[in-house]
C-alpha cells in the first residue's frame, strides 16, 4: 500500500489479496500522501488491518480518517513553515 501510494501520488487502500507480496496478502493498508508546503510529496500515512472481517464500511471510514489526518499534518507543517505569515483559508467545493 504504501509504495503504490507514492508511486502513484494519491490515497489508495490494498486489501488482503491485492498485495504485490503474498506475505503480505493477510492486510489491508490505507494509506494517504503528504506534501510539504512547495507540494513535493514527502511521506506516506499508513493504517493496516489484519482482520479478515473487515467490513467495505468500515475500510471506507478508516480510509476518510487517513485522508483526514493526512491532511492536517500538511496543514501544520504548512504553518510551521510560514510562520510570520497571515494564512487566509477558503472553502472548497468537494
């Protein structure tokens, strides 16, 4: 999950059998990129289960909290890396 992640630049989940290594077929990792403030990626945010029951439901929320939480590390390193600077939010439309 996570090399194709950042090979791929975008929040992806692998689940159980999509894995690239059968070692690794027993997991589903959710995993989100994160940029720093000039938009060059520099890491990956990973959640992985090994429950077999895991539900679609329950994937598609633990995907929305790393998404979410990927996000917010972005946002603060943004500050951290302005941080003289008067930062105007605007919404987004979805």
């Amino acid at each position: 999950g996570i090399g194709t992640c950042l090979v791929e630049q975008r929040a992806l989940t692998i689940h159980r059998d999509q894995h690239f290594y059968t070692c690794n077929t027993g997991l589903s990792c959710t995993t989100a990129p994160i940029y720093d403030h000039r938009g060059d990626l520099v890491a990956a945010l990973d959640v992985s289960s090994c429950r077999a029951d895991l539900t679609e439901a329950f994937a598609n929320l633990i995907s929305m909290a790393v998404i979410d939480a990927a996000r917010r590390i972005e946002a603060e390193n943004f500050k951290i890396a302005f941080p003289k600077a008067r930062i105007l939010l605007a919404p987004v439309a979805d």
